[in-house]
C-alpha cells in the first residue's frame, strides 16, 4: 500500500480533475466536494508520506516504477527523500486551503477547479519524481495552467507607465491580466527551453540510455561542460524561482492571479523553480555549481535586498507580497549557495516556511479584497476593528515574514544567513540580513496602514470578518507556521539526512572532479 | 510476375480498389437518395479502415516491380499514416459534402482516395520516374478536390471531369468564390513547383544515365549540374511542403478552400511531399546525404523562424494554422537535416503527431464556422463556454501542436530535438526551442479566444456525427498517444531504422534492378 503512495498523491488531484469533466456545471457543490476529495486524498498521503518516511535509513524510500518509453530509458519512476517529503507535506497543506480558499469562486468554477487540480498533480510530480524527462514533463504542467488560471479567473491593474521600456505600454496592457498571463507563460517557457537543451546534453553525456537521477548524478561531466550547463539550469529553473533578473514576470503574474492561484504560486511553483536548481543544476553538475556559487550567492543577495526595497515602494498590498516573494526567494538561494549542510537545511527550510507564510499572506489579502475591492494600501486603514481575525492572522504571516522567533521564517532565515557566514563568502551575510531589515520596515508598515490606525473610512463600514469555511485556510496555514516555528526539528529530521547525503555526493564529486 | 513481386504494393492496390468500389457504388446508388452521402461516406471510410488493418497483418516488406518499388517498415508506417488521414478527412468532410455538393460526393471520396495512392508509392519508390508519377497521382486531385465546393451556386454542374477543375480560373473573378481562388493558387503552384522539379530532375538523370535511385550518385563530389539539378529538387519539393522561402500559397490556399478539405491537405501531402525528400535527397544519395543536409537545414531555420513570426499577427485561424503549418515543417526538416535514421524516425513520428494535432484543429474550426460562424478568432469566442467538448479538444489540439507534455506534440518536438542535438545540430536545437515558445504565444491567443473572450453567441455550435466522432479520434490520439508515446516510437522507431542500411552505408542503396527480375 505505502509502495503506491506516490503515485496516489500525484495523481489524485488530476483523477479529480478528470471527474470533474464529467459533472455538469451546474451542480456546484459536487464540484467542490470533488475537488475538495482529491486535494484531501493527496494532503492526507503527504502527511501519510511524512510519517512512513523512515528517517533513520534515510535516501530514498517509496519507489515507484514504470518504463514509459524503455527505448530512450524513460521511466516514470517516484521515489521520495527527507527535501521531498518536507516539499510535498507543503504542498499537500497549500492546495488543501487553496482548494478551501476557492470556495468562493462564482464564475465557471468548474474549470478552475480542473486547472488548479492539474497544476497540483504537475507539481507533486516534481517534487517526488526521479527521472530527469520525467521531471521536466511535472515541470512543465505545474507551469501551464497558469496562464488559463489567470487569464480568465485573474483582475487587471493600473500600472503607471515608466522605466526604459516605457513603450511596452504602447503595445500591450500592462497590468492587465491577460498581459501577466503571457508574460509569465512566455517567461517561464524561455525557461524551459534552456532546460530542455541543458537535459538533452546531461542525457547525451550518460551515454543516452537514461534519465534517472541517481544514475545521471554520479556521472562524471567534463568541467567546461559543466560551466556552461550549470548557468542554463540555474536561469532556466531560476526563472520560476525568482531569481534577479528573471524575476518580473512575478509581480504581475501574482498580483492579477486570483487568491489561490497566487497561493500556489507563491507558495508551491516558486520553490519548483529553486528545488530545480539545487536538484537538478547542484546535484547533477556539482563541479559547474561549485564554479558559479559565487555568482548565485550574489544574485541572490541582490534578490533579497532589492525585492525588498521594490517591495518597500509598492503601493499595492499584491504587489507588496510578490515582491516579498522576490526577496524571499533570494533567501533560498543564498542557502543553496552556501554549499554547506546548515545552508541547504535553510534553504529547504525556508521554502517550506516561505510557503506556508506566502499562501497565508495571499489567502488573507484576497479575503480583504473581496471585501473592500481594492488593494491600493493608501485606501485601507483601522481594518482590525471590525475584522479582527484576518488582521491577526496577517500579522502572524507578516511576522513570519520579517522573521520573528517563534515563527517559522525565523528558523529558516537564521540557518541560511549561519549558513552563509560559515561559506566562502561571509560578506553575503551583511546585505542580506540588511534585507531582513527591510523587510521588517515594510511588512510593519503596511500592516499598520490597513489593519491599525484610525478606524475605516465611511466607505469601508461595511466590511466584516472571514466567516465559515473562510477561516479554514487561514487557520491551516498558520497552524504550520507556528508548530514548524516553534519546533523546527519535526521537519529538519527529515531534511538533514537527506542533506547530508546529498552534500557528500557533492563534496566527493568535487573531489573527482575531471 | 507474381502476386509476390506485387506484395509489397498490395497496400496501394487495395485502396486503388476501394477507390473503384466507391466509384461503382456511386453509380449504383440512385442519385436522389437522402443516405447516399452517409453511404458512401461509410463505405470509404470502413475501406480505409480495412486497408489499415490489413497492413498490421499483411507483410509487405520487399522488392516490388523489378527494384523500383521497395516495401519496408517506413513505407507501412507512412501508409498507416495516409489511411489514418484520410479516414479522418473522409469523417470530417461527409456534412459538408452533403450540405455543399449533394450530387458529388462519390467523386470526391473517389479522389481523394486516388491521391491517398500516390501517397502512399511515394515513400518507397526507389526510381524517379514512379516517383513523380507517384507524386503527381497525389497532387493532382487535390487541385480539383480544393475547387470541390466553390460557392456551389449551380447544383447541376458537374466537376467530375478532372479537366474542368482548371476552370476555377474563371469562376476566380466571380464575386465570392474563395475556394475556386484557393484551387487556382494550389493548382499553379503545384503545377509550377511540378515543373521545377522535373527540370531539376532531368538535369540529375542526365548527368548519372539512370532514373534508379541507386545510380544517380556515386562516392565522388557530385558535378556542378547535379548540384544545380538537386537544388531545383528541392525548391520544387520544398513548394510543395510548404516551407521558407516557397510557402506563401499555403496561408491563401488554406484561407480559400473548404476547410475539412484543408485538415487533409494541411497534413497528409505534406507527409507524402517529406517522404518524397527523404526518397531523394537521403536515399537517393547513397549513403552521401552530407551534400544536401546543409540546404536543408538552411531551409529549416528559415521555416522555423519565419512562419513562426508571420502566425503572430494573423487573426484568421487558418492563416495562422497556415503559417503554423510553415514552421511545422521547418521541425520536420530539422529532423530530415540529421540525414540518419533516428532523425528519420524522429519525422515520421512528428508527421503522425502532426496529423491528429493539426486536422483536429482544423476540424474543430470547421465545425465552429459551419454553423454561422466565421474562421476568425471573433468566431472562436467563447467557444468553451457554448460547447464545452470543442473548447476542450481545442485547446488540446494547440497545445499538442505547440509541443507541450502530455500531448503527443511534445514527444514529437523532443524526439526531433533530441535527434537533431544528437546529429551535431546544436545551434537549431536551440533556435528550435526558442521558437516554440514563439510559436506557444500564437496558439494561446487561440486558446484566449476560446477560452477567456466573452461568447457573442450562447448556443452550441451544431456538430454532426462524423465530424464529431472524427475530432474526437483526433483528441484520444492526441491525449492517449501523449500519455503512452511508447507505441507509436517502437514502430516510428522501426520505420526509421529499415532505412539505415541505405542510409549509413557509404555505398549505393541494395537495390539493384537484377535481384528480383525474371
């Protein structure tokens, strides 16, 4: 039974998806049952995944396989280690509230329960699979939904024209959703593109009878082959994962998503993009990673003080947490950068802790959307009188967010800026933890101009409290932050041998290195 | 001679009876009968589909007609591949054929399976002149076939005769005669494509002194009229696939004819027109395709970049599908410019992808625009909201067609490019890959149309029978071919791979007009 545990987990929300085909839209309640079962099935197999993992053999457990193209070596072949159970219990606790979170969706919400089914299958996928094709193919149906999901289901906004591509504006509708659909699907699969070429030359290199992970991870690649590979990787997966400057299609695309799409994408397909670096590009060309740690380590320290300080000028509280998406993201990928176990538990960590916070962060302010009908910062004010719930569960995420102890974030920002002052390059540590700083000024002060001060404008005296099934998402996610916050070894056990392992591959492969 | 020298044609002669058969039966039938178009229809297409079956029990591997013929697993994989079209055009045409030319059905389904014939010789001729005979027995119905339902003001006249078709000419300068402008265009075209060929090919045949594949080349570099011989070859085939610089007839042709008509043309003849490259410029070279693979992946890039950029602006799907289908091709020959036998395969995969992606896509637009609506992206608004099965398959047809996982297009990219990186082609596996997220931008504002515009009409487009069942054959092979590719890989795979002696051998192909002759 445990053996078919992983496929039953990718494959539960895409089953549903398929059910759902079959209901008439009118009946709107089966839809969401439905939806409700499938991401249900795959949150109680992560939490069944965690729990059978068995943490004291380590490696990789639960495997799964089958030859899809035996030919070229294409197996459809799962298996599950310590980064994996922690990514995929983070999913399973995502979709389960943005399924909860998307009970309020009116229009065609059939559909978008199919596309958000999909997506969630695609990114299980990922996260579990250990065939390199394989991984590209979850890869890329976690990425494509997206663009109906916002496209349709999105809201438009005003982007003042500036900047030196000011004539963009002239072509396209800047801001609208449809525009931060196609910018984030065409983004993306630029993305892909490098690592579709990227995998045809690891796979060429093996000698072309496989994709597997472990097979392809213990092969030697000649060093020029890996400098140039890593940095295709690295842009190519770092463009989901946010990294400077192949981040902007992420303000946009999350601003115009609907809640629990932002949830998702915030909260889950980021860390596709960051886990793709570390386990693909890192793992796979350990040599190529060494040769351009400095260059990553760097990127991201730019990541997380500039989305920052864009996150600080914001006047739009989406954009304010997309751009806190940016900044966070950066952290992760200074963890990765380190090279070392404290910041590779970090930055697994924090993608578990950022997702989490992230997916609060978006549920709430959707909430607050639906509500007031704008977002515009300036407009809010003494919203914690007559909503008292969100508004403490803002500020929970918020201080998770600027890394509060207690909270989840702060674990994971403190074992990555550790991590990063016992690396190569301790002055990474300074800009970064400058990047916390900011954080903390602009995460307070906008949670004092919306829910604080004086009390709400006439306009605003209708407002009211998340009610029903709306506390359910909220009240998930932030039992997350604090269990993982308060007792961060529940996960760490699961991601430090995991950690171990990969880090000595790493260091005898640099060892051996051609 | 014996039925075994004919073996390897039997595929061929079988269609060339049932195209008799629905002749007769055409006859037969009495002329005002109201089944009469579901009878025929029917009847070619359970035909088509006998024929298919016979060629998974039938061994046609051999030497047929004294080496000038050879039967293998590439010309049985292409052969399906021409059944499979045909049927599907053959299901996709019957409303239309009913509602549009009552009276000319049989001679349509009786034409088009003539040119499924010429289809299917051609991959397996190995001497020029059943070559372009081949070639030509697939191209010249077609030019009637795209006149078929010209606006159809008189019922009575008659089309049958092959000769009238040139006729469309006047019928051009009518006011509304679109298909009468596209038949013209595909007609001169062809016939001026035909020309260029032929004059390249006299040139080849009179420097080597034979028309069998086997003698044109030697090992040695080839003499300057033979290049320029073989250059106007490939100009000439290269009209006939469509690609850069030759492909401006294929948007106005695909705009101007019928589009059921236009789901089998945009698919089948270019499939016979690669098959007819490989013929010459791979096999036809003796194991020297080094020569020619520069041109080709000349053209290759050329039809990557530039039909992929020229679909962005159209807003008529047909003309967008048209250039689509440009940089198609330009995949194919990216797969053709490996010149060995995985590449090979990786074509004839992509060709059977192309067929199910493409004329679903060009069904489904049918079966908007044949109810009232029009072939443009305003026609397509809101189409998944008025029939939720014509937006799904849609979508799916697109992004099969964009190359995206789980549909059977994203195989058929990825073989290529894995194919083409393998071969050394690093630079257009790149420039290939780029472009496909070009070309992902065109097909999702296809899918915008469908899927995010408001509808302008509520009611759901009406779909006949056979149209519908025929989208959704192309949907299930599109999806269920996308999820298990291993099939059609094994036998794409083993289509390319009965090529490889003639191929990776330095000397000429083994075929020699001595081994079966008596």
């Amino acid at each position: 039974m445990i053996a078919a545990l992983l496929p039953v987990i990718v494959a539960a929300p895409a089953v549903a998806a398929l059910i759902l085909l079959a209901i008439p839209s009118r009946y709107a309640i089966a839809t969401r049952v439905v939806s409700m079962a499938g991401a249900t099935v795959s949150f109680a197999g992560s939490v069944l995944a965690a729990v059978h993992y068995d943490r004291h053999v380590g490696g990789l457990q639960m495997p799964f396989d089958l030859p899809l193209i035996p030919s070229l070596g294409v197996h459809l072949s799962l298996a599950i280690d310590g980064w994996g159970v922690s990514l995929v219990l983070l999913t399973g606790v995502i979709i389960f509230a943005a399924v909860l979170a998307s009970f309020t969706v009116q229009r065609r919400d059939k559909e978008f329960f199919i596309y958000l089914l999909v997506l969630v299958s695609g990114v299980f996928g990922v996260f579990v699979c250990q065939d390199l094709l394989i991984f590209f193919l979850f890869y890329e149906i976690a990425v494509l939904p997206m663009y109906l999901l916002i496209g349709i289901w999105g809201s438009s906004n005003v982007v003042p024209e500036a900047g030196p591509f000011r004539f963009v504006w002239k072509i396209f509708d800047v801001g609208g959703r449809e525009y931060a659909a196609m910018k984030l699907t065409v983004m993306l699969l630029l993305g892909s593109a490098a690592i579709l070429v990227s995998i045809f030359v690891l796979y060429q290199g093996a000698g072309a009878t496989t994709f597997n992970l472990g097979v392809l991870g213990a092969v030697p690649y000649a060093r020029t082959t890996q400098i140039i590979v890593f940095p295709l990787l690295w842009m190519g997966f770092g463009s989901l994962g946010g990294v400077f400057p192949f981040h902007t299609w992420s303000p946009d695309g999350h601003a115009a998503a609907p809640t629990a799409v932002s949830m998702l994408h915030a909260g889950v397909l980021m860390k596709l993009g960051a886990f793709g670096v570390i386990r693909i590009g890192m793992m796979l060309l350990p040599v190529g990673a060494a040769y351009w740690a400095p260059t990553v380590g760097a990127v991201a320290v730019v990541n997380i003080l500039y989305g920052a300080m864009c996150a600080m000028s914001q006047k739009d509280l989406k954009y304010i947490v997309a751009y806190s998406s940016v900044s966070h993201m950066g952290v992760v990928m200074l963890g990765a950068a380190t090279l070392n176990a404290t910041g590779w538990n970090g930055a697994i960590f924090q993608m578990f802790a950022h997702g989490v916070m992230t997916a609060l962060l978006f549920s709430l302010v959707g909430l607050v959307y639906e509500r007031a009908h704008t977002r515009i910062i300036a407009k809010m004010g003494g919203f914690g009188t007559i909503m008292p719930g969100v508004a403490t569960f803002f500020t929970l995420a918020m201080l998770s967010s600027l890394g509060l102890p207690g909270t989840a974030g702060f674990a994971a920002e403190l074992m990555v800026f550790l991590g990063a002052w016992h690396g190569s390059h301790a002055w990474w540590t300074i800009p970064a933890i400058l990047g916390a700083f900011v954080t903390a000024i602009y995460v307070l002060r906008a949670s004092r101009a919306i829910f604080w001060g004086p009390g709400p404008s006439e306009h605003f005296h209708d407002l009211y409290d998340a009610r029903g099934v709306e506390w359910a998402a909220p009240i998930v996610l932030a039992v997350a932050i604090v269990v993982f916050g308060v007792w961060p070894r529940l996960l760490l056990d699961l991601i430090d041998p995991a950690t171990i392992e990969y880090l000595r591959d790493f260091a005898s492969a640099i060892v051996r290195q051609p | 001679m014996t039925f075994d020298t004919l073996r390897p044609l039997v595929l061929p002669l079988a269609v060339t009876a049932a195209a008799l058969v629905v002749l007769l039966a055409d006859l037969a039938l009495p002329p005002n009968s109201a089944r009469r178009g579901k009878v025929l229809g029917g009847l070619t297409v359970a035909l088509l589909s006998g024929v298919l079956v016979a060629s998974f029990v039938v061994d046609t591997s051999g030497l047929a007609a004294h080496g000038a013929y050879v039967g293998n697993a590439w010309t049985t994989f292409f052969a399906r591949l021409f059944l499979v079209a045909g049927a599907l055009g053959v299901l996709g045409a019957m409303e239309h054929l009913e509602a549009h030319a009552p009276r000319r059905q049989g001679e349509y389904y009786t034409l088009l399976l003539f040119s499924i014939v010429g289809m299917m010789i051609v991959p397996g001729a190995r001497d020029l002149l059943l070559l372009v005979v081949a070639f030509e027995l697939m191209g010249i119905p077609l030019y009637i076939l795209a006149a078929y339902a010209k606006t159809d003001a008189a019922k009575t006249r008659k089309v049958s005769d092959p000769a009238r078709a040139f006729d469309a000419a006047e019928a051009a300068k009518a006011p509304h005669a679109p298909a009468a402008e596209a038949a013209i265009k595909l007609y001169l075209v062809g016939a001026t494509s035909t020309a260029i060929t032929l004059f390249g090919l006299s040139l080849v045949v009179g420097m080597a002194g034979t028309t069998r594949l086997a003698g044109l080349f030697g090992a040695e570099t080839p003499a300057p009229i033979t290049v320029v011989g073989m250059m106007l070859v490939l100009a000439g085939l290269s009209f006939k696939i469509g690609v850069v610089p030759f492909h401006m007839w294929v948007p106005d042709t695909y705009e101007g004819a019928p589009t059921p008509f236009v789901a089998f043309l945009s698919v089948a003849p270019k499939a016979g027109g690669i098959a007819a490259l490989v013929v010459v410029f791979l096999l036809g070279t003796g194991g020297h395709p080094g020569h020619w693979t520069l041109a080709i992946a000349v053209l290759a890039a050329a039809s990557m970049t530039i039909g992929n950029l020229l679909a962005l602006p159209q807003t008529d799907v047909r003309r967008l599908l048209g250039f689509s289908g440009v940089a198609q091709m330009g995949y194919v020959l990216l797969a053709i410019a490996t010149g060995n036998a995985e590449g090979l395969s990786t074509a004839a995969f992509y060709l059977a992808a192309y067929v199910f992606s493409n004329m679903g896509a060009f069904l489904v637009l049918h079966a908007v625009a044949a109810d009232g609506g029009t072939h443009d992206l305003a026609g397509l608004a809101g189409l998944s909201r008025r029939s939720p099965f014509l937006g799904l398959s849609l979508l799916a047809f697109l992004l099969s067609l964009a190359g995206i996982p789980f549909m059977i297009g994203f195989w058929a990219k990825l073989f290529i490019f894995l194919a083409a990186y393998r071969a050394g082609l690093v630079g257009l596996v790149v420039l290939g890959s780029v472009l496909a997220v070009v070309g992902l931008f065109y097909y999702l504002q296809v899918a915008r149309a469908a899927y995010m515009v408001e509808p302008t009409q509520a009611a759901a487009p009406r779909v006949g029978g056979a149209l519908r069942a025929a989208i959704l054959l192309c949907l299930l092979a599109a999806a269920g071919l996308g999820l298990w590719p291993a099939p059609l890989h094994e036998s794409a795979s083993e289509a390319g791979a009965s090529l490889s002696n003639s191929l990776s051998t330095g000397t000429p192909a083994p075929v020699s007009p001595g081994d079966d002759s008596q």
